[in-house]
C-alpha cells in the first residue's frame, strides 16, 4: 500500500496574500485536491500571518472531508486556536520569523517541557499530534517522552542533494543515497517506539520516489512542488501526478 499524501496548500494563499484580496479560494483548492485523490490537506499558521489566516482554518475545517492538518508552533495561542478549531492533526514545527519556509525540524529535546504541555493540551482535545523534526534518533526518542503520536521526519537535506545540477556532480548522488539510508533507519526506529512515521520538505516529483520505497513512512505533506506544477498543469492534474509518483515508488 502507497504512502498517504496531505497536499500543503499554504501557497494558494500566499498568491491571494499578495493582494490582499479573495482570490483564490483556499476552499476551492482544498476541495480540487480532495477530488484529485488527496488523503489530506495541510496548512501551516505561522505566527506573522504571511499566508493562511485564522479565518482560514475555520473554513477548512467546515468544509474539508478527508483529513486536516494544521503546522503551528507550540506556543499557548497556537495550541488554544488548534483546541477550538479542532483539525483532525497538528504538527508542531520550528518557526522564525525571518526565515523564507521551515529551516529544519524542531529540535525537541532543547524545548522539551513547552513541546510536552503542548501536546497534552492537544491530545486532550482529541487531536492526533505530529512533530516535525530532522531524522535524529535522540530527536525522535525525545518526541516519543514527550507523548507524540507520529514523527514527520524533515527531507530538507536529502531535498537539497537532489536538485538540478547538485544530484549530476561530484559525490551528490552518494550522498543523497547515504541521506535515503538515514531516513529510514529513523523511520525504522520511530516505528520501533509506536509511532506513525511521515515525510516532508522540498520532496519534488522527481525524488520522492525513493522515500516512497520505505515502507515505514505512512504520509508525505508536500505543497510547493505541487502548487508550482498546478500553475501549468492545474491543481487537480498536479496532484494526481504527486499521487503517481508517490505509488510508483512504493
């Protein structure tokens, strides 16, 4: 069975963002995803508001019918609109405000208490509780104490090793196979724990298919990619080809 994918759908509205306006709908784009054959949808609400908005989620909970994913910091005001919103998951991640996207995982061994309150306010809620982190054992062990659910184990660099010219040259191609190594003895020991184990950040139709031959990862969240392709292909078509790609690497 091929891995779950949760479209990120932040990028439709960075394009409305931009003009401060309606359009497009972040509805309509959640809605196109699903009938494409998305198991989720994903949204990240960052504390600057730089693209989705508080209204946002309510909206996507009323209207979503798969799963609804929401990246958010640990922080009280985060964890209080994920409490009375209640999307079906949350991934806690990093964030800083002068970075352009998430810079890597959250470190959750250094934020151990916040991450740990955090999750038993979510959980409580019933909500079931990702954290996105790098592919680290002490990482992972430490998401485990701290009462996740499911790990997301971040790709940035096994992304970066596979761009253009980067994977063609020098020893790229070995490294980023001695990345694909890592991520899955981590996915292996995360499984070992009981948790659930996802995948994400920078995956491309190109290169995911090599995480999608690891068995243990159950979920990819991917959005820039397929946003970009959706301008020329359209959204629907863009994501059927995610989905492809996803099952002919699995």
């Amino acid at each position: 069975m091929s891995a779950r994918l949760n479209v990120n759908i932040d990028h439709v509205a960075t394009i409305r963002e931009a003009r401060k306006t309606i359009e497009p709908s972040i509805v309509a784009a959640a809605v196109l995803c699903e009938q494409a054959g998305a198991d989720g949808i994903t949204v990240h609400l960052r504390g600057d508001r730089r693209h989705i908005q508080d209204r946002d989620i309510e909206l996507l909970r009323d209207v979503v019918t798969t799963y609804l994913n929401v990246e958010m910091t640990s922080s009280d005001e985060m964890v209080a609109i994920a409490v009375r919103t209640a999307p079906d998951a949350v991934s806690l991640v990093p964030e800083n405000p002068n970075e352009v996207t998430t810079d890597g995982g959250l470190n959750v061994a250094a934020n151990f208490d916040s991450v740990q309150s955090a999750i038993d306010k979510l959980r409580r809620a019933g909500i079931f509780v990702s954290i996105f982190l790098d592919p680290v054992a002490e990482q992972i062990d430490a998401a485990n104490r701290a009462g996740a659910q499911q790990v997301e184990l971040c790709t940035a660099e096994y992304a970066e090793l596979t761009l253009g010219s980067r994977a063609a040259h020098g020893d790229g191609a070995k490294r980023a196979a001695a990345e694909v190594e890592r991520i899955r003895r981590s996915a292996t020991h995360a499984l070992d724990l009981g948790l659930k184990v996802a995948a994400g950040h920078g995956l491309t139709y190109r290169n995911v298919g090599a995480l999608a031959s690891i068995p243990e990862i159950t979920e990819f969240n991917i959005g820039h990619n397929i946003i970009a392709r959706s301008v020329f292909a359209g959204l629907e078509n863009a994501v059927r080809e995610m989905i492809s790609a996803i099952r002919q690497g699995s």
